[in-house]
C-alpha cells in the first residue's frame, strides 16, 4: 500500500499554486505523445487540468486516477463533462487490467513508499507494446532553494526542537540511471531516462505558493513528525520558510527557483 498524505483538502487551491508542476506535465506529454484513439491513465491525476489536455489528443478512452478523494470530487467538477471517467484508487492497487495504451504519471512518484508495486500495478493495466511516461523531482536536494529554506527550522530557536521530528515521506534516487533500473526490474523496457535542473523565476510569494503545493505537504503536515509538536509549529514554520525564501531574492526581487526533474518514458514488452 501507498501511504500517500491526503491532497484532499487542497483540492481547490492546487491547480493554481501547481505551476511548476503544470510545466513540467506538459513537457511530459509531449514525451508520452499520446495519439487518436488511444486509451490513456492519468496517474495521480490530481485536479484533472492535465488529464483535460490528454482528452484533446484522442478519442479513445481517458481516465484520472487519484488516491485522493478531494482531488478526485475537485477533477469531476471541473472536467467531469469532458468525456472523462476520475476513479479514486491506491496507485499500487489500479483496478485495471490490461486496459490503456498509455500511462501518464506527472509530480507524484516521489510520494510512493512502494515504487516497486505502483510500477507492477501499471504494468498489469497496459496493453501490451504500452507505454508509461513518468515525471517527479529527484536526488535529496529536489530543490535546493527549498531545502536551504527549510534548514532555517532547524536553526531557529522556534522551530529547532519540534522539526527534528520531521520524517521525510519521500523517494527519491540521485540519478536517471537508477530510475532506469526500478523501471527495468518492475519488467519495463527503458526508452529513455533523463534528469534535468529546471529553473523557474517568480517572486518570493510565488516561491511560497509553489512550496505549498506539495513540499509543505510535508513538512508542513504533523502526519510526517514523530510525536506531538507545538499547536503554532506550522505556522511559525511557513512564515520561516517564506522569510528564507525572500532573502534569497535577488535585485529585481526574483528568485531562481530550481528543481532536479527525472523524465522516464519506458514499454511493456
């Protein structure tokens, strides 16, 4: 089982924090070049936006599936009228079986604590000669702007007891090769696996909203701390991190915002 933390109560607010998110999906569908006809899964598909542009490049069937339920109720209400059918499921447990053509997976393998099964679980759902486009951050320091900002917790006096608690959820491998080879021992044929450092420029407050939509889900959720912690910890926290994040800005008061991105595109035998 994939012990996901639940997007549900940021539903309504992802698609528009998501914005790196958003471009590196679209530069994954560009990798997974979905054509007429085909039968497409949009794995963790969050609030649909992308699974919306999968439906305009064929005709075949579209699915989004999401282990959350918000986000699943979120995708309904806004594309459900688009042709698309949104199932709420376990990554690791698709109820398909030799089904689509095509599985898109964009900014959420980091999430799985079991890689290994999610990747079984779509293997078992293509067809064969299918094909699975992945996208998530990778290597520790996914983005190091973040992970500088979050080391001010550990420094501050307010933040320093309670977020030595903090445990990571998150998978990451530090190079493409090695997610090369989870994708071969799950049974895939690798077509190609890239990382790349994608540098996005915003101000600190965009900064702060990309941060919360998705590392704060982290590092701002008491799910991943061991034991209690303060009733103000996640507040002071984020005004912490949004400090870190303005100090970083330059002249112009931009911030270069990076993140270390693996692209997989790899085929069912």
């Amino acid at each position: 089982m994939n012990n996901m933390p639940d997007f549900s109560q940021m539903a309504a607010s992802y698609q528009q924090r998501a914005v790196v998110q958003q471009s590196a999906g679209e530069t994954l569908l560009e990798m997974l070049d979905i054509r007429p006809g085909e039968d497409v899964l949009d794995l963790a598909c969050g609030p649909g936006a992308l699974t919306a542009r999968m439906r305009e490049r064929t005709d075949g069937r579209v699915v989004g599936c999401d282990a959350a339920a918000g986000m699943i109720a979120e995708a309904r209400s806004r594309h459900g009228s688009a042709g698309i059918e949104f199932v709420a499921s376990d990554a690791a447990r698709l109820p398909f079986m030799a089904e689509f053509d095509a599985i898109y997976c964009n900014s959420a393998f980091q999430w799985f604590d079991d890689p290994a099964s999610v990747l079984t679980a779509c293997l078992d759902a293509l067809r064969a000669g299918g094909r699975m486009a992945m996208q998530a951050p990778a290597k520790k320091e996914f983005c190091p702007n973040f992970v500088a900002a979050v080391g001010d917790l550990h420094r501050h006096e307010d933040t320093r007891e309670a977020f030595a608690r903090f445990r990571s959820p998150w998978r990451f491998l530090e190079n493409a090769e090695n997610y090369a080879r989870l994708f071969a021992d799950a049974g895939f044929t690798v077509a190609e696996s890239r990382m790349e450092a994608v540098v996005n420029r915003c101000s600190a407050q965009q900064a702060m909203e990309i941060f919360l939509s998705g590392a704060a889900v982290a590092y701002l959720n008491p799910h991943h701390y061991r034991g209690d912690v303060p009733a103000d910890f996640f507040s002071r926290a984020a005004q912490i991190v949004a400090a870190a994040l303005e100090r970083q800005c330059g002249s112009d008061g931009m911030v270069e915002l990076t993140f270390h991105r693996v692209f997989v595109l790899a085929h069912k035998k």
